[in-house]
C-alpha cells in the first residue's frame, strides 16, 4: 500500500518538520492540527479553547477534503489540551463539529503550548467510497 503525502496552502504551514497529512489506502491520518489562521498563520484566540477548537476543526475539515474525504468521515481523534479544565467547553463546541456518530477520541492534559495555544487535535478518517 502506498502512502501519498497530503499538503495544501489552504491550511496553515506546519510549524516544524512534519507532513500535514498521509493517506494510506482509504484511510487519512492527520497531524496535530492547529488554531492558526491559513492566511496570515496567526493563532486565532491566544487562550481561548473555544475560538481555537472552532478553528482546529474548521482547518482539519479542509485538509480532510484536500484529501477526498471531511469531517463526517472521521472515526478516531485525539486531542491535546493545556488545561483539562477546559474540558466542558471544548467538548460542548466540538459537538457542533461532530453532532451525530461523534468519532472514538482520547483528551488529555499535555501542560503549556506556546504562545497562547491551547489545543491540538489529530484525527484519523475514512475516504468514502465512489
């Protein structure tokens, strides 16, 4: 099975030495995705989980459809947070992301981020058929 690299300008660049994405058969295996604006690479809402995990999911939805599938199509996440705390809020927004059939998802605690980050998520999703 051969592994295609997933790279598009339509998301942010990444922030090290690392593919946005892979897909490997009719699966899709993302990064950490980020808060950053895709135009001006900004972190949109410095501190604030809500305006964040909006932006993480809004950036993951267009690399999954740069690589032929989308947020309906995903089956596992995992997700990083400064502050567990958060956790209500993020999950109350991240259920506007994922209203039915939510993904299989792990959270945890990972500490500080910098520069006022305090989300990331990976996500794994299926390429529908046809």
């Amino acid at each position: 099975m051969e592994a295609i690299r997933i790279s598009t300008d339509k998301c942010p660049k990444p922030g090290g030495w690392y593919s946005q994405a892979y897909r490997a058969g009719n699966l899709i295996f993302t990064a950490g995705v980020t808060a950053n604006d895709p135009v001006t690479q900004e972190l949109v809402g410095p501190g604030d989980i809500v305006k964040q995990t909006e932006q993480v999911l809004k950036n993951m939805d267009i690399l999954l459809r740069e690589a032929g599938s989308d947020l309906k199509h995903v089956i596992k996440t995992l997700v990083f947070v400064s502050d567990i705390n958060d956790f209500s809020a993020f999950n109350e927004t991240y259920k506007r992301f994922f209203p039915e059939n939510p993904p299989a998802r792990s959270t945890m605690q990972i500490g500080r981020f910098n520069h006022g980050m305090v989300i990331e998520i990976e996500a794994v999703a299926v390429v529908p058929e046809g």
